[in-house]
C-alpha cells in the first residue's frame, strides 16, 4: 500500500516525505502541476531516492478531484492507503479569495480524491488558527467552541477547511493542528519568512545600531507556540500509522511556549543584540476603552506612517494580533502516544540559535543586498584605495565575492597581499598595486600602470586618507598638519580621478563607456565639528570637487557619490583612546554602505544624524555652535596633541552619554 501527498514540495512536505522514505515501504504519490514536474525531480534528487518511489501525479489543487485524470484515478484506485493533504495557503497576509480557494475548496477537492481512490485513511494538515482567538485552553477534543476565527481570512478559512473534513468526507479522518511552523531545530533550515521570522531584520537593525551589552525596553504579551518543522514531520508520520486514532485530532505545539517577551529574549541572545531588561506587557493594551483606541488609528497620516515604517522593516500588520494571543493550546493526548517512539517538541531556547544563524546567512537583507551588489559589478574592475585594513580592506573583500575584479591599493604590499588571498578564497580575483597616494607623481605612475594591464577602471572608491584631530588653539604654528591632511585628503583623489576618468568616458573596444567614483567623505562634513578643521576641510574640498565635475561628465554615464561616512572603528582612529567609548560603526558595516552606493549610483549617501546636521546648520547655524561649542568643552585635545606622551585621560559620563546622542559624531 502506498501514499498520496499534497504538497508535497511545500516544507512540511518535503520533510514528511523524508520521513515516509526512511521508515515506511510503498511508492509515494505527489501532487504537482504539469508545469511543476522538475521541482519533483529535485525533490527526488535531494531526498536521495534511489528506488523511484517518488511518484508525480499531474494534478491542480483548485480543480475538481484536484485534477487528476480518470486514468491516473484508475491507476491508484486500491493503491493508496494514507493521503495526506499538507497543501493549503500559510500566509497570514494573503487576500481571502485566494485562501478561500486553496483552504477551502482544495481541501474539498482532495477529500473527493481520496473517496475515489479508496484511501484507507485521510490525513488533514490544519493548524492552531481554528481557534481562532479563543480565551483560555483550547483542547484537541474542541472545534466549534472557536472564537473570532473570522477576523483573519487565514484562521476563518482553516476553520472552515478543518470543518469539511469533519462534516463531508466519506474517508476516516484524523486532523494535525501543528502550531507556528519554524526552521528545523538541527539545521535551521527554513524556505520562506513569515511568522516570527518579520523580526529577525529589525533584531538584526537594533544590533546594528546598539552595542550588545545595552539593556533596554521590550513587550511582553501572550503565548507564541512555535514548532520546529522536523518534529511536525515526525510526529505526523508516528501518529498516521498507530492504529485506532481515526477521528481524532492532534495539537503538535509545544506544551511550555514562549510569551513574546521569552521570544524576543531568546532571539535577541541567538542574535547577539542588545536584550530588554524590562518589558511593556502589550496586553494592557486591550484594556484601553474601544473609542480611545480608535481615535488613536484616525488621527491624520497615523496608519499611513505607521505602514511605512512595518514596511520598512518588513512586518506585515497582521502579525501584530500574536502580541496579545489569548490561547492555550493542551496537547497531553497527542504527547502520551508521541512518548511511545520518543518524540517531543524541543524547547525553543535549544534551537533558537540555529534559526537565527540559518536566517542571517540565507534570507537577511545582507544576502539579498550581495546579490544586488553581484548583479551591479560582476565582471566589472574596481580600484579601492586604502584596501589593506579596515573599511577598504572591509569594501574588497565583499566586491571581491561579489564577483568583481578587485584592484587592491595601499602602500603596505604584505597586508594588501593578504587581502588578495583572503578574497581568492572566497572565489574572487584581485590584484596589488603599491602606492604611495600622497605621492602625485606615484599615483600618475601607478594609474598608468593599472590601465596598461586592466585596460579601464569601471568603479574607483576613493578610501584612502588622514585625520588629525587638534583643536584650532594648538595649530597656529602647524601650518603642515593642513597641507598633509589635504595631499591624501584631496589632491591624492583628485590625481587619481584625473588619470582614470578620460577612459571611463571613452567607448571601450568591447562598447563598455561611464563609470562610478565613490569619495569616502566624513559626517564632519556635514556636521561641522571641532577639532577637526584640517581633516573636514580637506574633505570638503573633494565634495566640492565631485559636485562641479559630476555635470560635465553625466552624460558620459560617470556618476558621482559621497559618502558622509560616520565613525568607524579603524586603525585611523586607534590613537585616540576615548574612542574606545564610543559608539562606532564597524569597518563590514562600512562597507555596507559603500557596497549599497555601488548598487545604485546615488549623489551621496549619509546617516540619519549627518543628515540631521547638515539640515539643523542651514536652518540655526549659531544654535549648532552653541552645542558644538558644549561638546567642544566635553572632549579635551588628547595628550599627543597637546605635544605630551601622557597617557589620555578617560571620558567622563556625561561625555560618553554626549557621544551616544550624537552617534556617529567623531569628537
């Protein structure tokens, strides 16, 4: 006797069915579309099923006995003892109509199936959401006692489906209600984001923006019961082969779930970021009378603004009803047979780091933004300077993987030779060429060199460069700190560009023509701060040198960027101890924004605080004195600067807490 699946690629499926090749005998059918037989031949291959037992039936879940022809029903007639019906819509956000016909209508369509074929056994795949929003504990003997299930097309439409089986089919029946489906609690492995999955990118922004060992304010609210995908497949195989359970039905949840505040806790550990130490509990919202709330909702632009950031950070409304979920699930019966072979949920805290790290490497923002960043410079040469430490050597390692051929300059040839292997090893090209980019007549020899052997530069980041930072008062006689700071700064760029940029505007032999320079500027440029005259300076002049030429050469398709790049941790900033304090950006974080430049050509790229100041300069400039000239007092010249060796004194409180609130800001 065999088996017939639906669904049989979606997730659960496919470890259902790895589960049915391992420990049960008889071909496996599967449910697919005409155009959807390949994914069955991968299903095959990853499965490794030698013996052919994986069985495609061409079929379609909104079709009538789901599509399988007569001759395909004669065939499996007397052949099918378990049909399990695993595909349905599993999204909380999708439009009603089109759950209505896949929960609905194809649950009622595979039942007629299965009557068909005489299965012995139907096997339904439901979910928690048949209760609804049910108040209190909810048991695996109740189903009409639901409530509120039609505030959400995907809880109504489960219930309803769930309600077909039990009220229409002419198969014995068992039901599976597994709760919130998650990665495998081994690998992680997941195919989709949803559920607590939305999340992950704002725990992921949090982290980046927070040092790990700050305590802040998290939410609190009710259960989330979450299920590792492989003990749902477990667990469905055991229970659909103990004899005697027709009829019944079977929570797979996990008997101690997590509230959302031992969620977030758990994720934000896996995750490395900063952890609540108190929680607003959000079901004191439900307390608030209905009328204040819905004047809260109606006030002008609220929703609007409000969709704008969940779509930013990519959490759809609806997953927000979980804050406050009222329901229990009990699952005692389901346990006591599932103890029999050993199987039971595992806690979430045990596996939580394995979905965490599946997520970051497979389906975060940072992956997506690699292929987006392939996309624009694979194949394509790109000279970055500066590339033997820190945000360079950061930016070539990622354009490197990315597929670009990586020009690699620094003075220092054993650290640049270093970054070359470490991006050969991730599978990228890349090349040394020594400079000395103070030097102007190294850089024309050097830019001379690299066109002979690589024909063009198609992308040039400007990354090298010097800061001093010496207060006004201690520079009166040093007058050389200004004119070094504005030989790399500014006429080191300026050389560079003014040697690579006639071919960048030139047709090449293969029909390549524009370019992209990126100018790693400074938020100090924006912001205007203290101490560091020379270095915005020098600074400013190769913005200003970027926004002149950039209209003469658009039309050749060269664009320019600048990048009002904030603090990061480098070696340029070692020096300066009270850093150390600091909040700071770290060098592949950097790179990051660097990489997004590359993506889409933008005129410059800046943080929310340098945009911050450059807007509140133009609007009150002597009011941005003002807090300047505070943090001026805040922050003394180091030792060195002052021309001594003591060793720096420590910041104060009040100028770490200065620091953080004008993050970014290199005092």
């Amino acid at each position: 006797m065999g088996y017939f699946v639906t669904g049989a690629t979606g997730f659960i499926g496919r470890f259902l069915l790895a589960e049915l090749l391992d420990h049960r005998e008889g071909p496996i059918y599967c449910l697919c579309r005409a155009g959807s037989l390949d994914r069955i031949d991968e299903l095959k291959s990853r499965l490794g099923d030698e013996h052919d037992r994986i069985v495609p039936v061409v079929g379609d879940l909104t079709r009538e006995r789901l599509g399988v022809t007569a001759e395909d029903i004669e065939k499996l007639t007397g052949d099918v003892e378990h049909f399990f019906h695993l595909a349905a819509i599993y999204d909380i956000t999708a439009d009603a109509d089109t759950q209505r016909v896949a929960n609905v209508e194809g649950t009622r369509h595979a039942l007629d199936l299965a009557a068909a074929v005489e299965a012995a056994h139907f096997h339904q795949t439901s979910s928690i959401a048949v209760a609804g929003l049910y108040r209190g504990v909810f048991t695996e003997d109740m189903f009409e006692e639901a409530q509120d299930v039609a505030h959400n097309p995907y809880y109504l439409t489960k219930h309803e489906a769930e309600a077909v089986v039990r009220r229409e089919t002419r198969v014995p029946w068992r039901v599976y209600r597994p709760g919130a489906v998650v990665g495998h609690s081994e690998t992680g492995e997941i195919d989709k984001v949803d559920g607590p999955y939305y999340f992950f990118k704002t725990i992921q922004r949090v982290r980046s923006l927070t040092p790990s060992w700050l305590r802040g304010v998290g939410l609190e609210g009710g259960e989330i019961n979450l299920v590792p995908v492989d003990f749902v497949a477990k667990a469905m195989d055991h229970l659909a082969h103990v004899a005697d359970l027709d009829g019944r039905t079977f929570h797979l949840t996990d008997p101690e779930p997590m509230t959302v505040g031992g969620l977030l806790k758990a994720l934000t550990k896996a995750a490395k970021a900063p952890q609540p130490s108190v929680n607003i509990d959000a079901r004191a919202l439900d307390a608030l009378p209905a009328r204040l709330t819905s004047s809260l909702t109606r006030l002008p632009g609220a929703r609007q603004l409000t969709d704008l950031a969940l779509a930013e950070l990519g959490i759809p409304r609806e997953s927000f009803a979980y804050l406050t979920y009222p329901t229990h699930f009990d699952s005692t019966k389901t346990r006591d047979l599932l103890a029999e072979a050993g199987i039971e949920c595992p806690p979430f805290a045990l596996y939580a780091q394995h979905l965490w790290e599946y997520w970051e490497r497979t389906y975060s923002p940072d992956r997506r933004k690699d292929k987006q960043l392939a996309r624009a410079i694979k194949g394509k040469t790109v000279m970055i300077t500066g590339a033997s430490s820190g945000i360079g050597r950061a930016t070539a390692l990622r354009v490197g993987a990315a597929g670009a051929r990586v020009v690699l300059v620094a003075r220092g040839v054993e650290k640049l030779e270093q970054t070359r292997i470490e991006i050969e090893d991730l599978g990228g090209t890349a090349f040394v060429h020594r400079c000395d980019l103070a030097d102007l007549s190294d850089i024309e020899r050097m830019a001379k060199e690299v066109l002979q052997e690589h024909g063009r530069v198609d992308v040039l980041v400007n990354n090298a460069g010097r800061s001093i930072r010496r207060s006004i008062a201690l520079s009166y006689d040093r007058m050389h700190d200004y004119e070094r700071t504005m030989q790399l700064n500014y006429f080191g760029p300026v050389r560079l560009v003014l040697s690579l940029l006639p071919v960048m505007r030139q047709t090449s032999p293969d029909g390549r023509k524009g370019g992209h320079i990126i100018n790693v500027s400074s938020i100090g440029v924006q912001t205007n701060i203290p101490r560091f005259s020379a270095y915005v300076a020098s600074k400013a002049a190769l913005d200003a040198f970027s926004r002149c030429i950039a209209s003469e050469v658009i039309d050749d398709g060269v664009h320019l960027t600048t990048i009002h790049m904030p603090l990061v941790r480098t070696p340029m900033i070692a020096p300066t101890k009270m850093y150390d304090r600091f909040p700071t950006m770290t060098p592949p974080e950097a790179a990051d924004l660097i990489c997004k430049a590359m993506i889409r050509k933008p005129k410059k790229v800046g943080t929310a605080m340098g945009n911050a100041g450059a807007l509140a300069y133009q609007v009150a400039p002597k009011g941005v004195d003002v807090v300047l000239n505070a943090g001026y007092k805040l922050f003394p010249d180091s030792h060195a600067a002052r021309g001594g060796a003591k060793k720096d004194d420590q910041p104060s409180t009040e100028s770490v807490a200065f620091a953080h609130i004008l993050r970014g800001v290199h005092w």
